[in-house]
C-alpha cells in the first residue's frame, strides 16, 4: 500500500509521502512482531508448538524485518 502511494506521486512528492506512511508501517510491523513474539512464547511455555503462527509472525514483522536489513547490511 505504501509503495503503491509512493509510486502515484511525482517528483519529490513520493519522499514526502514516504516520510509521512514508512513511520507508520514500521511501527506497526515492530508491534505486531513482539506480539507473535509473546503468543509464540506463551504456546513455548505450555508445551506446544505451532507453525501458523510462526509464519503469522514472520508475516506480520516482515516490514521491520526488511527495514533492520537494509539499515544493518548497507
């Protein structure tokens, strides 16, 4: 959704809007991520295990994921 609002715009209009919705999404993929994180130690703890919300987890903090990436390998 983001890249898709960026790419409508013209000129330095994508950066502005960039600056306005990375912010946002980042933030959200780092809060979603801590959340699998808990629910998948939760599920740890009681002795079960489940895939799906590994890869719900993975899912949903793939923006920060890809943002640490790219800030950490550049």
């Amino acid at each position: 959704m983001g890249i898709w609002e960026m790419k409508r715009q013209e000129g330095w209009g994508a950066m502005a809007v960039a600056a306005a919705i990375m912010p946002v999404l980042v933030g959200f993929s780092a809060v979603m991520g801590s959340i699998g994180i808990v629910l998948m130690f939760i599920e740890w703890r009681k002795g079960r295990w489940s895939f799906t919300l590994l890869a719900a987890t993975l899912l949903a903090s793939s923006v920060i994921l890809w943002f640490l990436s790219r800030v950490l390998f550049k």
